[in-house]
C-alpha cells in the first residue's frame, strides 16, 4: 500500500513540476505579447482621447459652466430658505450683485459654435467601414 501511495505522490509531484515549467514558459510568452498589443492600442486610445479633447474642448467647457451655475443657483436657494426678514434687508446689496454677477455669466451661454460636426450620410455604413480599416491595420 505504502508503494502505491509513494507512486502515485511521486506522479503528482512529477505532474506539478511538469506544469510549473509548461506555465512558466507560458506566461512569459503570453506577457510579451501581451505587452505588444496593449502598446499597440495604447496609441490609438491616447491619439483618440487627444483628438476628443482639442475637438470637443468647447463642449467641455461649456458642461462645466453651466453646472457652475446650476450649483450657485442651488446654493443661493439654499441660503435664501434659511434667511429671515431682517437677513434679507441687510443682505439686499449682495444677493442683487451677486444675481446680476450670474446673469452676466449667462451671457457666455448664448453662443454655441462647435470646432467640429459630423456630416455623413450613411453614419451607420461609416461605423462599419472604420472598424474594418482599424483591422486591417491592427
């Protein structure tokens, strides 16, 4: 029984070595390509994000104001709930200037002009054909 039981751990231990090596080798394979392919889309994921940014840095900023607004707006309410009559008297001078100094801000709002649009007849058949021409070059 003992000879089995010695066999049989000896198979095992032989079988663990076995893979260990097998997955060694392996993973130094499957990393190098790995590595390769993950820098290969890394250029096209910062190329596209670099091109996203310088095109839509318009409606980036644009976003941002106006939820600078929207909060000021809430927090000006916000405050106006708590203020009592005597708050509002002495308050009077500020809260104005400061609706005006919002309603001046508003004036930046007024005019959209986008750096770029798509104009494509079939954007669908567009879709296709990019993702095609990305792995053809890939």
């Amino acid at each position: 029984m003992s000879t089995i039981c010695l066999e049989i751990q000896d198979k095992l231990t032989e079988l663990k070595r076995s893979y260990t090596q097998k997955k060694k080798t392996l993973s130094g394979k499957i990393d190098r390509n790995q590595s390769s392919i993950e820098s290969l889309f890394t250029v096209y994921y910062d190329t596209l994000n670099a091109l996203r940014g310088e095109l839509l840095s318009e409606e980036y900023k644009l976003r941002s104001q106006m939820q600078t607004f929207e909060r000021e707006m809430r927090q000006m309410t916000q405050r106006l709930k708590q203020y009592s009559l005597i708050e509002f008297y002495h308050e009077e001078e500020e809260l104005k200037r400061k609706i005006s100094q919002m309603a001046s801000g508003l004036e930046s709002l007024a005019l959209y002009l986008p750096k770029a649009r798509i104009i494509c007849k079939d954007l669908p058949k567009a879709f296709v054909q990019i993702k095609f021409e990305l792995r053809e070059r890939i």
